[in-house]
C-alpha cells in the first residue's frame, strides 16, 4: 500500500460513475476519488449538485491503496489528479497530506472542526467509526453478552466446547482495518495479548472482510465477532435481527473515513466547494441519516453522530487522532512485529 510506480492506465478495480449537471451545463467537472460504494455515495453527491446545478461529478470508486498511488504517481509526473480524495485508509491519506500531496483548504467549519479531526486543514475526519462486539443473540439468551475484554476473556475460558471456533475477527495481514484495530488496542490496552491468546485458544476464526464476519453471527456459525467496524454492523443488524452489537464498555476504539484535496487537483476550486458541503450541517446529516455513517459535525444530534455518541459514552470513546502518528502503522519493520506477535499470541505464546 506505499508508493508505486508511475501508473499508466486506470486500476483493473477502479469504476468511473458520471453524475452529469442538473442545469444542462457541461463546463464544469468535479473528479472524486473514492473508496466509499458508489452507492452510498449517491445521496451526497445529489446533496451537492443540489446546492450546485452547474457542477457535474465524475466519481472514480478505487481501492483505498490505488488513491494513494494514483494521487502520488499523477502527481510526480506533472499531470493533474483528483479534486477531492474520500479514504478509510487514514494512515495513507495522512501520508499524503504529510508528504505534500494534499493543499491547505479552510472551509466555513474548519475553526469549529474538532482538533482531533483536523491535521493542518489539509485532511480532515469526515466519519466517526466505533469498533464493537457482534453477538448471535440466540446464544445470550440466558447471559447477557460479553461488554469488556475481560468479560471476552470469562466468556472464552468458561464457555467449554460451545464457544470453540465461534468467534471471529479481521484476519490483520488481509485488512487493514483489522490492523489498525489491535494496533490502536494496543496502545490503550497493554495486557490486549491475554485476550488474543484466549481468542487463539478458542480456536478463532480469522476473515478479510466484515462482511464474512456478520453473514456467520447471523446464522449462528460464530456467536461472537470482535473488533468489528461499527458503521457496517449497524447497518447488518438493522436487517438481521438475530445479530446484536456492543459497544465495549472499557475503551471503544474509534476511526475515521478521511477527506483532502490533492494539490495537484485540475479544479481544486471545485474539491474545496465539496469539502465545505460535506463538512457542513446538510453534508453531514445526509452522511448520519442517509449514508448511515456517523457523522463528526457536532451540529448534527442525531444518534448515528460523534456528539450523541460522546455525550452517552464519553472517556470510552478513544477516536483515532488524524496526525502524523498514524504513519507508524506505515513502518514495515513495526507491522512485521505487530503480525508476529499476533500469531504468537493465538499460538499460545
């Protein structure tokens, strides 16, 4: 996911989805380069032109590395790349931010914008996503489910045959999400290596994706999946009724979907004017209400945002700062520490 050679075409992955302008017009053309479904991102994008006729959006959907690598690539070889950039990848935003690749943008909400949110104007958390314990409600029907990591822990060591191969988490060398996780329990949690060596020994079981995660709580295959990203298990459970959540009472780790507009942006004129809209009351409350992705602005109360979140939780609440410490979890030496006493710890070392 580092720097990579000058590309000369578009990923295998990358789809471009065209919004054409309300007005008719055709002069003017956002590029967005997104990792976010197309999808979801329809709501926004129809949000904006709504307030801006004139504009129409071109929205390429890409891998959160190939945003990095195309910005970095378009970028070094003088041409022009996006005007705005929407990434889960936080570390590889902040690393372009950091090493040049993103200007300077203040927009209407920037002074209000909280500090952990904003690294120099130049990237901003625009999401605000907890990661929670998922249950198979079934088999708590006599107990509640566990809330902390020491309850996981009693639940794992007690639980004799029934819970063996029942419990589930991102496998960290396939998702970066799951990387960044136990990388930020680690930081808040020193003794988090008794709970893997209790999820090692209950034989867990390790997926790519949140998806494999939830389709198998639902059917009761896993009763519990750990340190999965709250946003997409809000939004399963809403349609699977036999799954729960849990927000862990010790610390809930928090992380962000993070926007910039690239310095070598063909209309950065353009990207500045998206970030504004989706940093705004409207962009946001479309983000929470439609998208479903918790909203940052503490403008918007809704229950799917940071200031309902805080307000009910508080201190659990450990969001993850965009700042240049992120880049840490860029630092192949430490990521090859960080997976080798992950398979440690499941091994029972």
């Amino acid at each position: 996911m580092l720097l990579a050679a000058a590309l000369t075409a578009l990923p295998a992955s990358a789809e471009t989805f065209r919004f054409p302008a309300p007005s008719g017009a055709s002069g003017d053309t956002l590029v967005i380069y997104s990792s976010l479904d197309e999808h979801l991102a329809a709501p926004l994008i129809e949000g904006f032109q709504h307030e801006n006729p004139g504009i129409g959006v071109d929205y390429e959907e890409l891998l959160n590395g190939e945003i990095h690598d195309r910005i970095v690539a378009e970028t070094d070889a003088g041409g022009r790349t996006a005007d705005f950039a929407f990434s889960s990848a936080m570390d590889l935003q902040i690393k372009l931010a950091n090493d040049g690749y993103a200007r300077e943008t203040v927009v209407a909400d920037s002074d209000d914008w909280p500090r952990w949110a904003n690294w120099r104007n130049t990237a901003y958390a625009l999401t605000f996503e907890p990661a929670v314990l998922v249950y198979h409600k079934p088999d708590f029907i006599d107990r509640p489910p566990p809330s902390t990591r020491f309850e996981l822990v009693d639940w794992l060591r007690q639980g004799g045959p029934a819970v063996q191969g029942r419990i589930g988490t991102y496998d960290i060398e396939r998702s970066a999400v799951g990387y960044l996780f136990l990388a930020r329990d680690q930081e808040h949690f020193p003794d988090i290596w008794s709970v893997i060596r209790a999820m090692g020994a209950a034989e867990v079981q390790q997926f790519p994706t949140s998806q494999d995660i939830l389709e198998r709580v639902s059917d009761g295959r896993l009763a519990v999946g750990y340190n999965i990203l709250g946003s997409y298990a809000a939004e399963w459970a809403r349609s699977h009724p036999q799954v729960g959540l849990v927000l862990p009472r010790d610390f809930t780790v928090v992380v962000s979907r993070v926007g910039l507009v690239p310095r070598a942006g063909r209309r950065p004129d353009l990207g500045a004017r998206f970030l504004a809209y989706f940093m705004s009351r409207s962009g946001q409350t479309i983000l929470a209400e439609k998208l479903r992705l918790p909203a940052v602005s503490l403008e918007v109360s809704d229950e799917n945002s940071a200031r309902a979140m805080e307000a009910a939780l508080g201190a659990q609440l450990r969001p993850a700062a965009v700042s240049p410490g992120l880049l840490v979890y860029l630092d192949q030496a430490k990521r090859k520490r960080l997976i080798e006493r992950w398979r440690a710890a499941l091994a029972g070392r």
